[in-house]
C-alpha cells in the first residue's frame, strides 16, 4: 500500500486515487462508481479543448435521454415558415402515434435558440429568407449538434438545392407533395442514421445524374456563392450600382461577375440568366 500511495501522490490528477487507496475499505458499491465516473471526466475535461467536451457532454445528456426517454417516441421539431402547414404539419405528425412534437419555429433564429432547451431527434425544415436559409441553417446544426438529423421538407425540389442540403448536412428529403407513408417512413429511417428521398425526390436527382452525362451541359457546381448572390440581386430587379452597394465591391467587379456567369453558363443577357437561374433551383435557399 505504502509503494501505490507513493505512485498516486506523485501522479498528477491523484486526489480521487488518493482518498481511495486510503478509505476503500469504507466505500459502497454506489460510491465507487460515482467516484470513477467523476475522475474520468475530470481526465477527459483536461485533455480535451473546453468546445469539445462541452460537446461531448451534451451529447452524452441526449444520448441518455434518448435511452431513459419516458414514452420511447421520436422527438421532432418542425421549422416552417407559413403558420398553416406549420399547423396542419405538426397535428398530422402527432396522430402517427409514435412521434413526439418537441418544439415549432418559424424562422432559423427562432430554431437555432430553440435547439439550447429542445432536443430533438429529428427536424423537418423549410424556412425561406428574411432570415437564415433552410442552407444555412442545416449547415450550422450539422457543425454545433451533429446528431440531430435535418430532412428537408420543401416544394422546392430542384437537384441543386437537394445538393447543397445534401452537401451541408441533411439527412432526408420530402416534397411536399409526398404521401403521408412516405412523410412517416421518412423520419423513421433518418432516425435510424439513414439517409430517405421521397419519390419524387428520387427520380429528380436520377435525371440530373443522367443529364450530367450530356455533352455540354452547364455544370452548376462551378457558380460560387458570390456568383449566386448576385443571381439574386439581378432577379429583384437591382441595377450594377445598387449591387456594388449592397455587396461593397466596385462596379468592375459586378460587371465582371456578370461576365464570368454568361461565360460559365453559356448565356447572353440578363434575362436569360435569372430564367435559368430559377428553373434550376440557383436562388432556392
């Protein structure tokens, strides 16, 4: 004992080890194992940065509930914009039966503050600008609580758009006009780490893969987003100057962008740009 006591005290992160050694002969069985599970996460709390095991925490908080849950159900929140299908959606979902509706926003901000008290399993999602993008929201949910899981739940179903979702984290994705099997298949298997396209969806992306192989064809994963912002200006009808003074760059710099993308997509006039712009789903966010 006298050789052990020598070690521990001389081995840094030794306390709990310490007044172990000393009084084992007194500690219950439900004491050891609260002693050991604090001295571990004291060991991980020093040798991870502060983000990352604030992380893993709450991680393991919701991996807990999940696994003590009180009704077994899969808890869901629902981001949408329009207060009617937010409604209607979150009435449908609770007669399944074997879902649970944690939370509503209607707006990315208003979901992201939410996601501190709410922990869901799963998020259905279609939120639209002012505001944070149905894409911009995915991706700071994939990077802040990875284990929740995004479906995006839009009318929206152009290949680009389910690229970009697909591209910053979502996990599913339904049209709204899906089925109601399909809506409820959907969040069961994202649930169980899946990844679920409704039909739709599904033969949306295999003609684009198909198309891809066409000789000529534009490839839109070459316009940047810088490229795309200004799609988006020119659509809402902004002049050379009104961009450079929303985006800070001189009007060169509009006018070059702007060349750049008639180049890139094989076009010749504004016009033509914005129109296809929208039929591919370029200003869909």
């Amino acid at each position: 004992m006298h050789h052990f006591e020598n070690y521990v005290i001389n081995c840094p992160k030794s306390r709990i080890f310490i007044i172990f050694a000393r009084l084992y002969s007194h500690i219950t069985p439900l004491c050891l194992i609260n002693i050991l599970y604090f001295f571990i996460k004291s060991i991980t709390i020093n040798l991870n940065d502060k983000a990352s095991v604030k992380l893993k925490i709450v991680k393991f908080d919701h991996d807990m509930e999940n696994l003590h849950g009180d009704n077994g159900k899969i808890r869901i929140m629902i981001a949408e914009n329009q207060g009617i299908i937010l409604h209607s959606l979150t009435s449908l979902i609770e007669s399944f039966g074997d879902f649970e509706i944690t939370g509503t926003a209607s707006d990315g901000n208003e979901l992201l503050k939410k996601l501190e008290v709410v922990k869901p399993d799963v998020i259905l999602l279609d939120i639209k600008k002012p505001g944070l993008t149905s894409i911009e929201v995915t991706r700071i949910i994939d990077e802040k609580v990875p284990w929740v899981k995004v479906i995006s739940l839009s009318r929206h179903n152009h290949p680009f758009f389910i690229k970009e979702m697909l591209k910053h984290g979502a996990k599913g994705f339904l049209s709204k006009n899906c089925t109601v099997d399909e809506l409820r298949e959907g969040i069961i298997r994202v649930n169980s780490g899946k990844t679920y396209f409704c039909s739709l969806c599904s033969r949306v992306m295999l003609r684009d893969y198909a198309s891809e192989a066409v000789v000529g064809a534009v490839d839109f994963r070459n316009i940047t987003p810088r490229e795309i912002e200004i799609i988006g200006y020119l659509s809402d009808g902004y002049s050379t100057k009104e961009i450079s003074d929303k985006m800070f760059i001189s009007n060169k710099t509009v006018e070059r962008h702007k060349s750049n993308l008639f180049k890139k997509m094989k076009l010749r006039n504004t016009a033509q740009l914005v129109k296809v712009a929208v039929e591919n789903g370029l200003l869909i966010h």
